[in-house]
C-alpha cells in the first residue's frame, strides 16, 4: 500500500492532469471571466489599443466592452474605453468610463488626464483642473507640470 507521501503525490500528478486535460479541452471558467479566457481580455485590450490607433474608435469600444465584460475591474479598459468616447465627443459616456476607472484604482493618474480632457471639452474648467489636481496630488508629473505652467498649486 502506499505511505502517507506517496499517497500526497499521487494525488497532485492525478490533480495536475485534471487540471491539464481541462485546460486542453477548452473548458472555460465560470465566474469572474464569464466563461470566457482571461487571455482573451489581454488579446482583446491589445487589438482595441490597436483600433484605437487606427482611428477606428467604435471597433475599440466594441472590444474595450468585451474586456469589460470579462474582467469587470479592469481600470486601463475604462479608461480606454473613455478615450474612445472623447475621440467621438462624447463626453458624458467618456467621464463615466474615466470615473469607474478611478472607482476601480485611484491611483491610475492617466484616467484623472481623461477627466481634465474631458472635462475640459465639456465646457467645465472647474472639474477639469479638480481632476488634474488629484492627478497630480498621487505623483503624476505630468498634471503638475500643467498645473504649474498654469499657475496652480495641488
């Protein structure tokens, strides 16, 4: 018969082949990936990044969406997502992304960046520079340099 070690690892070679052939089969996870990949959250970031790019920013937000889905606390999809819709000029759906995504992670200083533009462009200087300031205030060097340029301290 088998002693206590043997016995631990039997058990972990027939649970890594468990796991393997799952793998293998295409079994998708429940749950947080919606039954979907994670890497397909990555392989549909990179591809909306590369919509964006080209200027196609309804094909970005299509596959920022779908990231979203997967992973719904995934702040750089947001955010994303929230450039796209300021590239169209539309802005409240643009400062909701960029919201959620500083929702998600306060400290992600290039969602606070989208706000200032965003704002900006919606005709409202006082949420915009509040939004570069907090930007500023979690070590974005970038929204000081504005800021100082504009003669405002944070």
């Amino acid at each position: 018969m088998f002693h206590k070690k043997e016995k631990f690892m039997y058990l972990r070679i027939v649970c890594t082949l468990i796991l393997l052939i799952v793998t293998l089969s295409g079994y998708t996870w429940e749950g947080k990936t919606h039954g979907v990949y994670a890497e397909d959250a990555v392989t549909l970031y990179n591809r909306g990044l590369d919509w964006h790019k080209k200027g196609d920013y309804d094909m970005a937000i299509a596959d920022f969406t779908k990231v979203i889905e997967i992973t719904p606390r995934h702040a750089e999809a947001y955010t994303a997502r929230g450039t796209a819709w300021r590239k169209k000029k539309d802005f409240d759906r643009a400062i909701a992304d960029y919201n959620k995504s500083v929702d998600i992670n306060p400290r992600y200083s290039l969602a606070y960046y989208g706000l200032w533009l965003a704002w900006n462009k919606k005709g409202d200087p006082d949420k915009a520079i509040a939004a570069l300031k907090k930007g500023a205030r979690i070590g974005d060097t970038y929204a000081q340099d504005i800021l100082q340029a504009k003669g405002i301290t944070w």
